[in-house]
C-alpha cells in the first residue's frame, strides 16, 4: 500500500521521511530523547541518528508490505513535525489495529493528538475497512489517559504487570473504539 497522507485543519499527516527533500531524523531523536517520551516508550530505542533511520525504514516497510501505518503528524504551516502515529498489530481479516503515539516536548498539551487520531481513525474505519483500533497506556501516564477519552475510546480494561517502566512491572489501561462508535464531539 502506498502511504496515505491525510489532512487534519491545523496538523497535516505524511509517511516518516528521511530523502534529499525531507527529513525526520533530526526530530525524531529529539523527541525520543526527552525522559517522558523515553519512559513510556522506551521499546523503540531511538537515541541516534541511525536508530531513527532504522525507524524511518521499518515504518516505510510497513506500508510497503501492509502490516504497518504511520504518520508524522506535522505543523500545516510551518512543516515542522510535532507527533507521531502508528497503527500496527494489523490484523486485515478481523479489522483491528493497535496505535501507538506520541508528542514532541515542545508541543505537549495543545491538543494535537486528539485531532491527528481521529483523523486517522477516520481514515482506518472508512477507507481502511477497519472494525476496532486498541489504546494503551500505562497507568501511571496521566497525560496519554487523554488521547484515549477524547477519541471516544471506551475503556476495556486492565492488564496487570504488561509493561515494564523504571525497571518495574506495571499495569496497562486498554481502551478500543469500533467503527460503529459514535464519533467524539470534543477534541481538546
């Protein structure tokens, strides 16, 4: 599949890139080097330029082969990436995903997420065919409990001990929102 870019009013979505017009590697190992975004999503290891390449390439692979979407969520202005998106775990035959996000430091609490989200959860039920897209986050991460309860996420659940933050085993909220959700009035 190609990489869907998609137009959210104030944010504009576009595949991760790193060519001779654009690239997102700079601010990629900026983001990943702020101790927040370290914490909570220290799977993904991005501390220098190469393992931000290394990133860059794994999710162009994934639109490629169609187990992976994402977006650098960008400033519609200024171009200048402010989060990220990716929708993995794609499982076509059942119509589900997982999304994993994040936001840039400098940009935190302006709302950004809930926007760039549901546009690309618009995109996911509609042009995508998919059914349900899961959210989880850690209990402790105040600030993404957010994302969820402004997309018009419903909470499931607890899963007890499913990650591991500061060296110790903690809980994960999980939400899901199904196609035949209602789509959420407030997005800030």
């Amino acid at each position: 599949m190609e990489p869907v870019e998609i137009n959210a009013g104030e944010y504009y979505l576009r595949a991760f890139r790193n060519d001779d017009r654009i690239s997102d590697v700079k601010a990629l190992v900026e983001i990943y080097s702020d101790e927040e975004t370290k914490r909570y999503m220290n799977r993904l290891g991005i501390d220098d330029a190469p393992s931000a390449q290394t990133f860059i390439m794994l999710m162009t692979n994934g639109w490629e082969r169609n187990y992976r979407w994402s977006w650098a969520v960008c400033d519609a202005v200024t171009a200048e990436m402010v989060a990220g998106i990716v929708l993995h775990n794609l499982d076509h035959f059942v119509g589900s995903a997982e999304v994993s996000c994040w936001t840039h430091a400098e940009h935190r609490g302006k709302g950004i997420l809930p926007i760039a989200l549901n546009a690309v959860i618009g995109w996911a039920f509609g042009a995508a065919g998919m059914h349900r897209i899961v959210y989880k986050h850690s209990v402790f991460n105040a600030a993404s409990q957010r994302i969820p309860e402004k997309c018009g996420f419903t909470l499931e659940g607890r899963l007890r001990g499913s990650l591991i933050i500061d060296d110790q085993r903690v809980d994960e909220m999980l939400w899901s929102r199904l196609a035949t959700d209602p789509h959420p009035e407030q997005l800030r």
